[in-house]
C-alpha cells in the first residue's frame, strides 16, 4: 500500500493563515459597517487641505464627512447636484466656488466660522441648514445670512426674522420693512428691545399702541423716520421719576433721527398733555400732530403787537394761572418772537409752552416761573440774557435750531440753589455761542447729558455785576460729573485739553 504524504502541522497553518486572516477582518467588517468598504479614488486631502473630491465618490444619501479637513479648495463641489450634507467640524477656510451650484441642503461645522470667498455659496438652495454647537449661533449668523442660509440648528437665523418674545420686540431686520417705510405694531407689544431698529434707513413711520419701553439706541439713525405714532396712549413710554420701572424710553432712542418728525397726538383720547410735551423735548421732535392750535391769541389777555408777544394783561394772568390741570400754553404759529419779561413771575401752575414759529425770546421772559417743566420751541434761534434763570422744575432743554444763548440763561439763581437744578438733558446741536454764566447752578442730578455740535463760542469767564451770587458763574459751573456728546467729525474742533471742558467726560456721538 503506497505511503501518503501528510504535510507537517506548520507548513498547512503557514499556507492558510494570510487567507484565514483577510476572511476574518473582511467579516468583521461586513458585520460592523453592513456594507462592503469601498475603495475611494481621486479624492485629495493634503496637510488638512482638501483640493478634490470626485462626485463619483458622493455616497448614495448625498452625504460628505470631512472630519479632519481645515480647508476646502475652490471649486472642489462645484456643480454636484448629488451633494446633500457636508460634515466638517474642523472647516476653517472655504475657497472660491467651492459649492457654487450644488444641490447642497444641510453644512455642519465647528466653533470656528470660516474664512469664505463670496461666491462660495452662489447659486445654492436657499432653504439650506447651517448646523453648529448651540452656544456658538450668534456668532455664525452673520456668517449665515450672506451666504443665503435658512435657519441655524433648524431654527431661524438671529436678525432675519421679527421677533416677539413676552411682548418683547426683540428683531425686526430691515429687509422686513414693508415697501412703504409704514411698520405696525400689535397692541400686545409693550416693549421695543436694544438697537432693533438701529440704521434702518428704510423705516419712515413706527405705530406702537402698546409700547411702554423703548430700549438703548432702539431708532438710533433712522435717518427716514418722519412719524412715531403710539396709539393716543393716555401716556407715552416716558419714565415720570427714577423709581418708574414700568415706563420709560433710553436716552439714545432717537439719537440720529431727523428733528423735523412728529409724535402723533390725538386730543379726542385725553393724553396726557404734559407728558407728550416731554417725550417730545426729549427725544428730539418737531412737534406734535394732532393738537389744536389757535389762530390767534384772545385780546382779552394777550397783548400782541405784529408777530411779537409783548405782555400779558390782569385778565390773562388770572387765566393762565388756572392752567394747573393742563398746563401747557400752545401759540399760535404766527408768534415768532416772545417779548421781555413777558412770563416773568407769573402763574406758577404753568407747566409748558409750545410755539412752532417763535424763532427768538428776549431776556428775563420766563424768569422765575418757578413750575415751567419745558419750553417746546422747535424753530429756536436766540435767547436772551436769564430767559429761564430760577427755573426749578426744568428738566430737558432742547432746541434743534438754536444758535445764541445769552449770559446766565438757564442759571440756577439765588433762589433756588438750595434744592438744585433739575435738568437732566441738554440738546443743542447748532448751538453757536454761549454766554456766561449760562448753565451755571446747583445741579440735583450728576451725569447731565450735553448734546452740542461743532466747539461753539463759550464765555468761560466769571459772571459778575452788581447781585454778589453771580460772582464766578461761569458757563458750566456746578454741574456734576457731565458728558459731553460730540460726533468724530465734531470732537476734533473742541480744545479738550486747555482746561475748559476739563470738568465734562467726553464720548464720540455714533
């Protein structure tokens, strides 16, 4: 019987284990991925730097992941109608038309936004989804808004949508501006957030019925806005003391708005007089729209002579001084000038004046109307010597026009130094000259804001003549901690540094 040939244990395992072992990881695989792995050709990845990527190699779900990639080349998915989904969570750069065309709907990136050329994106969906970690949203949204993505996280981009959020107007983006300039507001909208409707050069006219707070820089260079309009409220969002939480409208609202718009007033609602008074000396209007204004002054208690307010009668006195419940004296437009010593010490329950036409008031006219609040003169251009001086209640000034003011104008006085002045805002934009002792007092508030223009003429030196108390008064004596605002143009032209504004913290009006 012919021997068979057995070969040795060792040389059978030395033949079969390569073969054994490429059967094993092939399982193995196969049982880990479902599918078999398919060899890739053509893509290019160097240093982090994915320079091509064949569409031949798009699996069948449209789904790319580049999970060490830091750049993509330009034009690397051009064109790729099968792109879905690029995952890459490292992706600091994206070159020129490197999706230009695709059919790419859903982008998922890291921490970092990516450096990305213009057209990167053009000509994509613009129903796409930008995925990012949840903490990092506001910072992808800019980035997400040039290049025409639809939502973040599936949710709409910051700043593209309006936005309401407890009776909060949180967003309205400026492409939302209806074709008119015209935005309305629902009655449940009680507040206007910070900056919402800052730079919209669009905006012409805002109706709010229901807003009781206006936030920092909320209209802030609406360089259109002609119309605010908040419902004939019985009271406009304006803060009557510190305290008052509820009510109140920034100090920046309006800053860069035009001074020619109007707040809409409608008599027929018993708003308060007074306080759209205020809001208006405040926040930078012309004027009210919807008051009535007389024709002419009854000759009974004003005397009047051409366009001059000259004085007022023993009737007129016993009339204004029952104003206490309204208190604001409307002129006629036909007025241009209000006399000297005209309201000098006389009916202290008046609270305002309005005149549209008064273009000059001469001295003392409205010395020691110790309850005045404001004077609303929107055509203002001269003011006399102590036209407003022991003044207690004052607490705005604001003439848009006004170029002069004469010495000791807005002074304190000996009579009211001991409460202090209350004024709190000072906006005199094309203010020219200033005399002395013009704002000079005992201020109750510190951090007066001061609005002014170009560096006027200021009469720095002490106010003297024969009353002992005028005896130092220089321009600005007295007040406490102010700001001065000045545009960059502006600031320039004011000598910062020869002593005369040492007192002021001056910051760039932007």
């Amino acid at each position: 019987m012919p021997l068979l040939f057995h070969p040795q244990p060792t040389t059978m395992i030395k033949k079969f284990l390569p073969l054994a072992l490429t059967l094993t990881l092939g399982l193995a695989s196969c049982s880990k991925t479902d599918t078999p792995v398919v060899p890739q050709s053509g893509i290019t990845i160097t240093s982090g730097v994915l320079s091509a990527y064949p569409e031949k190699e798009i699996a069948a779900t449209g789904l790319v992941s580049l999970p060490e990639v830091t750049e993509i080349s330009a034009k690397v998915f051009e064109g790729y109608k099968t792109l879905k989904t690029v995952k890459a969570p490292k992706l600091t750069k994206i070159g020129d038309a490197a999706f230009k065309g695709s059919a790419l709907t859903s982008l998922e990136l890291g921490a970092t936004v990516p450096t990305t050329s213009d057209d990167a994106f053009e000509g994509t969906s613009e129903e796409k989804d930008l995925i990012v970690p949840a903490d990092k949203v506001a910072d992808f949204a800019d980035f997400a808004k040039k290049h025409h993505f639809k939502t973040i996280n599936g949710a709409p981009i910051p700043g593209t949508v309006i936005e309401i959020k407890d009776g909060v107007l949180v967003t309205y983006p400026i492409d939302k501006t209806p074709a008119d300039g015209v935005v309305t507001l629902e009655a449940t909208v009680t507040e206007i957030a910070d900056g919402v409707f800052l730079d919209n050069t669009k905006l012409t006219a805002i109706h709010a019925p229901g807003v009781k707070k206006i936030g920092k820089a909320a209209f802030k260079n609406c360089s259109a806005l002609m119309t605010v309009d908040f419902g004939g409220a019985q009271r406009p969002p304006l803060a009557i003391d510190e305290t008052d939480k509820t009510y109140g409208t920034a100090e920046d609202a309006f800053w860069g708005t035009p001074e020619e718009k109007v707040l809409v007033f409608d008599e027929s609602k018993s708003p308060n007089f007074l306080q759209y008074f205020e809001f208006i000396a405040r926040h930078h209007f012309a004027k009210l729209d919807g008051i009535t204004i007389p024709k002419s002054l009854d000759g009974k208690y004003f005397k009047v002579k051409g366009s001059v307010l000259t004085d007022i009668t023993s009737a007129g006195q016993s009339y204004l001084a029952g104003q206490g419940r309204n208190g604001v004296l409307v002129l006629p437009s036909s007025i241009t000038r209000i006399d000297n010593g005209v309201f000098t010490q006389r009916f202290q329950n008046f609270k305002a004046i309005y005149a549209e036409g008064v273009t000059e008031v001469s001295s003392f006219a409205f010395q020691q109307t110790g309850s005045l609040n404001f004077a609303h003169l929107p055509k203002l251009k001269k003011l006399g010597e102590a036209v407003f001086t022991d003044n207690a209640s004052l607490t705005a000034v604001n003439f848009p026009h006004l170029e002069e003011i004469g010495h000791i104008c807005f002074n304190g006085g000996s009579n009211i130094s001991g409460n202090g002045l209350k004024i709190t805002y000072i906006s005199l934009p094309a203010v020219k000259k200033i005399g002395r002792g013009a704002f000079h007092g005992n201020y109750k508030n510190s951090g007066v804001a001061v609005l002014l223009g170009a560096m006027p003429e200021v009469d720095f030196t002490p106010y003297s003549d024969d009353d002992p108390f005028h005896d130092g008064s220089v321009a600005f004596g007295q007040m406490k901690d102010p700001v001065l605002y000045v545009t960059p143009a502006n600031k320039a032209s004011y000598q910062i540094t020869d002593g005369k504004w040492k007192n002021f913290t001056v910051k760039e009006l932007k």
